[in-house]
C-alpha cells in the first residue's frame, strides 16, 4: 500500500505542475464571475419593473462542467500520464521501480480522477460564492450533492480514455481521438434517443438520476451496473494492453 501511495503522490505532482490545469480553473472561475455579473445586471434591470430574477449559479453552470470542461481536463490529465510519458520514454524510470504494473496503472487513473475532482470542487466553491453573492443561495447542499454525484461518472471516462492511450504513443493523437470518440458518442446519444440509455455519456450528469424525481430502485441499479461493465471493460482492456506493453 506504501508503495501505491508513493506513485498515486508521484502522479499528483506531475499534475500539479503543469500550469495549464490551473489556468483552466481560473477561467471556468472567471466564466462564472462573470455570468454572476450579468445575472446581477438583469436583477436591477427587472427589479425596476416590480420584477424578480433568482438564479442558483452552482446548478446553471453545472452541465458545462460536467460534460464539457471537466471531461477535457480528465483526458488531458490521462494523455499527460500515459501518452506523454510514452512520447519522451519517461515511463521507462517509472517501471525499473519495484513497484507492479498494476500499482502504476491504477495509481495514474486515480491521479487523473482526483485532478477532475478538485476542479470540479473548486469550481462548485466559486459558484456557490457567486451565488450567494447574486441573492441565490438557496439550494446549496442540493448543488453540493449534485457536484459530487457527477465526479463519479468521470471515472468511466478516464477509464476509456486510458484504454486510447495504450494503443498510441502521440499525446495529440490519443487526445485527439479520446475527444472525437466522446463527441461522437455524445452526439449521437442526441440523435437517437432510443440508443441513448445505452451510452455512458448521457450519464455524465449522474444527478438527474438521483435528486429531484426519484427513479425506481431497480432503473437504477440497471443503470449502476451499465456504467459498472464499462468501467470493467474499459479498465481491463487498457490494462492488459499496458502490461504487455514494450518501452
């Protein structure tokens, strides 16, 4: 376990150097500053005609970070620790360490999850402050609720986006592909709804399913255990493509 949480330690520093992650956040802050300023203009604007505008910034702003600007930030996370390595034959050092395969894998997954996971804390901490700020603060543990249930779909994507990383050694390639293979199946789960269910990118706002309008017990557990056998197909297939793998 000692020598797991030194990697997962050694992945989050690799991270959290890399200053674009930071710029990142500072700008998705700076998206949702600056709607709080707008909403806050409409306010006056409608309170001269005896009229009202409450807007919860946190639950606005939420789908864009979830299936959006979140979901980047994991596939850039994963190429940086995978691909990139790859690239420079960095991964070479990592692997005369006597640490198993298995360790190194799971612990860049994890660094990359935990790095979508502050973003997107931090980003809901911002929000709520604006909404506070803007006279919507109301409904904040439902939003926090809400934040934290849609970290958890991440995984899933991470997942798959790791599965792409094994099978070239470009970091531009494989995040090329990782985003056009999510845009795909995002898109089309627009296109046919029918099919939409069965894709894991329409579960990336994984709150719908839980607040609000309760599901049935037995729905829910369907879809639970849809997102459970990509998870399991994504992390083995990418696994043992990763313990085969030459350097």
């Amino acid at each position: 376990m000692k020598s797991y949480a030194s990697c997962l330690c050694g992945e989050l520093k690799k991270l959290a150097v890399r200053k674009k992650y930071l710029i990142l956040t500072i700008v998705m802050a700076a998206v949702s500053i600056a709607l709080t300023m707008l909403l806050m203009l409409a306010k006056e604007a409608l309170s001269r005609e005896s009229l009202s505008v409450t807007v919860n910034i946190s639950m606005t702003l939420l789908p864009i970070f979830a299936s959006a600007a979140v979901p980047l930030i994991g596939i850039m996370a994963v190429c940086d620790l995978f691909a990139s390595e790859y690239h420079s034959t960095a991964i070479k050092a990592q692997l005369l360490r006597p640490v198993t395969r298995f360790k190194i894998y799971t612990a860049k997954l994890t660094a990359a999850w935990l790095m979508c996971a502050v973003v997107m804390l931090a980003e809901f901490a911002v929000t709520a402050l604006c909404s506070v700020f803007a006279g919507g603060g109301s409904g904040l543990w439902y939003a926090f609720g809400a934040y934290i249930l849609d970290i958890l779909p991440e995984i899933i994507l991470i997942l798959m986006a790791a599965l792409i990383n094994q099978c070239t050694k470009s970091p531009t390639s494989a995040m090329f592909l990782s985003i056009i293979i999510y845009l795909a199946a995002k898109l089309s789960g627009y296109v046919s709804a029918s099919g939409s269910s069965m894709l894991f990118t329409s579960y990336m706002e994984w709150h719908r399913l839980w607040l609000g309008t309760a599901l049935p017990i037995r729905d829910l557990l369907t879809k639970c255990a849809l997102l459970f056998g990509y998870g399991l197909t994504f992390f083995s297939g990418g696994y043992l493509l990763f313990l085969k793998k030459e350097f």
